[in-house]
C-alpha cells in the first residue's frame, strides 16, 4: 500500500521529468530559432506560388538574384528544397524537374 508520502515522492518525480522535457523542447526551438534568424534566407522574398496542385511550390529570391524552391506534397507534407544561383524567372518552369532534398542539405 502506498502512503500519502509515496504518493507525493511520485507525483514530485513526474513533475522533474515534465519540467526536463519542457526546457529540452524550449532548447529545440530555441536553437531551431537562432538558426533561422542567423540564416542568410531572411534576405529572400516571396516571388512565386503554385498552390492548386499537389505538390505544391513557393519560390523566393534575394536581392542578389539567388533563389529557392519549395516543394510542399499533401501526402507527406514534408517540406522539400532546391537551390540554384540561374535565373529565378526561367527556371520556375522547371520547378517539377528539380532534385529536392532537405532544407539542410540545400543549404
């Protein structure tokens, strides 16, 4: 039979591991966030959308003409890019034919 101070000793444990795995998921999203503003794609801005078929496409340039396409699928919605230094504006055409990959492979 438990007592009244197992009971608290179990409670008092459970709340440790609570309070361990918040601070590691607010240590993720903390770095996933210093990685995001420290990334050079603040610079990139929003060009072109293909959102009505699946999958789905979203390109971004910067200032310097480099770009990005993002492939977003329904079925996995996973998040796919690639990534060339060519000219945005002729390739967007091609979007289907490119080799995607993560976002940490791309770049």
């Amino acid at each position: 039979m438990n007592t009244r101070k197992d009971i608290v000793d179990s409670v008092n444990k459970l709340r440790k591991h609570e309070q361990a795995a918040d601070q590691a998921l607010i240590n993720a999203i903390n770095a996933i966030s210093t990685t995001i503003t420290n990334s050079s794609l603040i610079e990139y801005e929003f060009r072109y959308k293909d959102d009505v078929t699946d999958p789905q496409y979203f390109g971004y340039e910067d200032p310097t003409g480099k770009w990005y396409i993002m492939r977003l699928t329904s079925d996995s919605i996973a998040e796919y890019y690639a990534s060339t230094t060519s000219d945005i504006d002729t390739e967007w055409d091609n979007r289907a034919g490119f080799t995607y990959t993560t976002f940490r492979n791309a770049f």
